[in-house]
C-alpha cells in the first residue's frame, strides 16, 4: 500500500550522501593463529604505495585502516618495457568486513542467504591505460585482487581507492570527553558502526542487509540523537514506513530503499514487536525533540494503528498474541512470548506518553496495559523468583522485558537483574542487539555502573577481537556463531550494535 502524502514527504527529506576518498594503508597476509578472533591473524607487509605490478596469477591484500563503504576505483597501465597489453586483463576481486572473508573460498559458501551476498567481483578490460570503478557499493576493509587472465605482461596499478560514502561526517560529531580508556575505544566504534550504516537511509548494515528495518531503525536513531544529530535522516526513515505499509495496516519490518514495491507485503517476515517500536520511534523523536511536536501529529495515527492491529492480536484468555511473531534476537529455540508482552507494555507506556503530550485520549494505552499487564504477571513463579514462560522455558530475554514493562518495583527488578548474571539460565544474549535491552533494565533500574561493567566485558571483547565497527552477532564463546550458518556472512558492522555510543554519553552527560 502506498500512502502518496508520506512518500513525498519521505523524498523531501533526501539528501546527498558526502563522499571521501580513501587510500589502502597497507600491504598484507592472513595467516593462521589460534590466539586470533577466527584463529585468523592480519600481518603487515609493507605500507602500500603506486604503483603496483600484477603479474597473471599473482594476487595481493590491500588493507584499507579502518572499515569502508565505498565504491573500488582503480587505473592501470601496462609495464613501460612491454609497451601495451595484447590480451584482455582479467581482476577479481574479494572484499572483507574481516579476514575469515577473505579467507573462505566463495565457492564453500553453504549458508541459509543467497550467495550474492559474498562480496567477490570480477572486472574485465580490453585496453590500457584504463580508469574506472567497480559498480556494486562494498562494506570492507580488505580487498584481495588476484589477476586471473594468462597474458604474459604485467599489469601496473597506477591508483588504487575507495570513494567511500556516508550520509555524515565522523569530524562534524561532537567530541565527549570519555576518561575511561576502553569505553573510549567502544564509543569510537560504536560511532564509526552508526555512521557506516547512515546512507540514503539507515542501513542494519551496509554489507548486509543493505535495508532499512524498523527494530534497527529505533536503535539507530536513538543514538543519532546524542551523536551525529541527523534528525532529516530519521523522519525520511519514518516516513518511508508510513508510506509503504502492508495492506492490513502494519509497518512493513524492513524496506527496499531502492526496490519498487519497497516491501513484501505478501511473503515478507513480519516481526510484531517491530511494528510497536514505530511507536517507540515516535517517542524517542519527541523526547528529543519537543519543539517538533507537528511531527509526532502527522505519523500519530499510523503508529496508533500499530498498536491496534497489535491489541486485536492479543487474546486475553491465553496470555498471547495470536499468531505470534516474536523476533526479540537470535538466539535458537527461544520462547519469545514472554518477551513479547514486556515489549508490548512498553511500548504502550511511551504511546501513553505521545498521547498525553499531543491531548489525546489514553484510555486504549490504559486498557491494553492493564490487559497485558495481567497476562505478563501470570508468567512469574513465585517458586523461581522467576519469570518463566507458559512452555516452562527461563531465558535472559523473558527477566529483561519484564523489568523494561515496568509492572514490578523497583526491588524485585534488580533481583531478576542479579538472577540473569547469577544463574545458568537456560536461554542466554546472543547479539549486542539483545544486550542494548539489557544495558537499558540496568540503566533504569540505577545501576548505571553496572551497565558500563556490562559494555565493557561484551564489546570489550569485540574490541579486543580486533573489529573496528560493532557485528550483528558476538558470542564470547564462540567466534563461528552465525544465524545463518555461515559466518563468513555475517555483517561485522551493524548498526544495531552502536548503542554503546548511546549510553556511554548518557553515563558522562547526566547527572
Ligand atoms: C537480520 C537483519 C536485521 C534484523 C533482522 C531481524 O537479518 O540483519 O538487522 O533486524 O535480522
């Protein structure tokens, strides 16, 4: 469905992207090393300098410094004592968020996505000396070239860089003073993940999905605000998700920037507690911006409409949404329902919130918190001092939500808080995404010191895992996990992974 006002609302609010040109640092190798994050470890060979002489079948690892979103363009020449190149010269290409891409032939690829995520290209041409640019945008900070044509002359790469692309500029953010040496080091890569992933919109990743996703989005923006200040960025995004809706009335979960219809309203993943974030979105936007309260006016009845379809979803006798559709993370054989009634109070909470500061009625956000509020008090034991769900299942997730709802006081939420670190509960966090929400229950419970604790054992790790950008996925016992079994596909730059940046400011900036 297509709602003509916000689509050209959405298009009001598109702006260019700023490019920098970006040169490799260095040459290098990849070697094996049981102490490296992968067992991969990335050795220096020399500082990389033009030109550059490839010979058929010879290949080379260009390291960029730091991770990139860009466009290859490269010009070539021939040797001067071979006077021109009689053959067609043939470069493949294979770009890396980190070594193990670079490593892993693509031809093992056996993941549950399409292939055409792996990140190889082949370039063809006829004459020298020839300039031009590889077509599809790369997330990377390696590049291995192989020169895979049998002509005999060498073949001499006179430039070599990456016109990298973003919709901000990491030198236009302000500057907080983060005395604390590793959180320092976890703010700036949180920061370089939010702005990698900030183009035409907000991207998950600019590797992969390359989409805008509502649950993202809420993540995104709520650091935007307290970082790079992209507000134009964020109402696109909102009003791109109220102009290409599904036809029963939800949120799409995810958007094709660039792809008409701009969503799959028939075959399309739905996850539920995306749709309710649009509300959170709403919230967070007026929270930082109560100036801007017309904003908040237009998309109030679009995200209204969320938490409707929501409510004729929830079926009072059982406890539960019906169909359920939690996503809450990856993490295998999770029981979400739990989760799902924390997510859904809320996020009625914060529509309460809109409703009060715009003057409308909030007796459907009281109804329905009452209504969930009951269904989500029956799942906890007061045997366990737990909250477990109608399948007997005692996660992370199940604790985290319950305290975020609010239902309980204060006392009862730090125990369940104590619990999820003391006890070997039998589902676990398995992504930074899933950690954000943790981080959050000890935020507001006042433990701001042990929510820092928490950043620092979790991304402290990704640090030291040698990432420049914050992954989608990061279990500290295991560098191979991927959703998709296959980790070479994972993205090592997700921007529901930045939210460090979020709270680092808050702990130095508020009282
Ligand atoms: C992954 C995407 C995205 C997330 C969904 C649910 O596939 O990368 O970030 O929102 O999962």
């Amino acid at each position: 469905m297509v709602n003509e006002y916000f689509q050209k609302k959405a298009n009001e609010f598109k702006r260019e992207l700023k490019h920098s040109k970006v040169y490799p640092a260095n040459v290098v190798k990849i070697e094996e090393d049981s102490a490296s994050f992968q067992n991969l470890k990335v050795i220096p060979v020399s500082k990389f300098s033009l030109p550059f002489v490839l010979k058929a079948g010879e290949s080379i690892i260009l390291d960029f410094g730091c991770h990139n979103v860009g466009y290859l363009n490269f010009s070539a020449g021939h040797d001067a004592s071979t006077k021109i190149t009689s053959s067609v010269i043939k470069l493949k290409f294979h770009f890396g968020e980190f070594p193990l891409e670079i490593t892993k032939p693509a031809s093992e690829y056996k993941g549950t996505l399409g292939n055409g995520w792996i990140q190889d290209d082949i370039k063809s041409f006829v004459f020298t000396p020839y300039t031009g640019s590889l077509e599809r945008r790369y997330a990377f900070r390696y590049v291995k070239i192989e020169r895979v044509d049998s002509g005999f002359y060498p073949l001499v790469i006179t430039d070599m860089y990456s016109d990298s692309v973003s919709a901000v500029d990491i030198d236009n953010c302000e500057k907080i003073s983060i005395p604390d040496e590793m959180l320092r080091k976890i703010y700036d890569i949180s920061l370089m993940t939010l702005k990698e992933c900030e183009q035409d919109v907000f991207e998950d990743g600019p590797k992969r999905d390359r989409r805008l996703w509502l649950g993202d989005l809420r993540l995104q923006a709520l650091t935007d605000y307290v970082t790079f200040k992209n507000p134009d960025l964020i109402k696109r995004c909102l009003y791109l998700f109220a102009a290409y809706h599904k036809k029963n009335g939800f949120a799409a979960s995810y958007l094709y920037q660039n792809s008409p219809p701009y969503i799959d309203d028939e075959n399309g993943w739905h996850i539920l507690e995306y749709s309710m974030y649009y509300v959170s979105c709403l919230y967070d936007y007026l929270r930082a911006n109560a100036d801007d309260i017309a904003f908040v006016e237009e998309l109030f009845d679009f995200a209204m409409a969320q938490m409707k379809g929501c409510a004729d979803r929830f079926d009072e006798e059982s406890g539960n949404f019906v169909p359920l559709a939690p996503f809450i993370e990856w993490c295998p054989g999770l029981d979400g329902s739990c989760a799902l009634l924390g997510i859904y109070i809320y996020t009625l909470k914060q529509l309460r919130y809109i409703c009060e500061v715009l003057g409308k009625e909030t007796d459907f956000a009281d109804n329905e918190i009452n209504r969930a509020s009951k269904a989500l008090k029956a799942l906890y034991s007061e045997e366990k001092g737990l909250f477990v769900t109608q399948k007997g299942q005692v996660s992370m997730h199940s604790q985290i939500w319950a305290v975020l709802s609010g239902i309980l006081d204060n006392e009862t939420n730090v125990k369940l808080l104590e619990r999820i670190e003391a006890d070997n509960m039998e589902k676990t966090i398995h992504t930074p995404y899933m950690k954000h929400f943790h981080i959050e229950a000890l935020y507001e419970c006042g433990l701001k010191e042990r929510a820092m604790e928490v950043i620092k054992e979790y991304w402290g790790k990704i640090v030291e895992a040698g990432f420049d950008c914050c992954p989608e996925v990061f279990n500290v016992d295991d560098d191979f996990e991927s959703p998709y079994k296959a980790p070479e596909v994972n993205s090592a730059c997700h921007a529901w992974s930045c939210t460090p940046a979020y709270w680092i400011y808050r702990y130095y900036n508020e009282q």
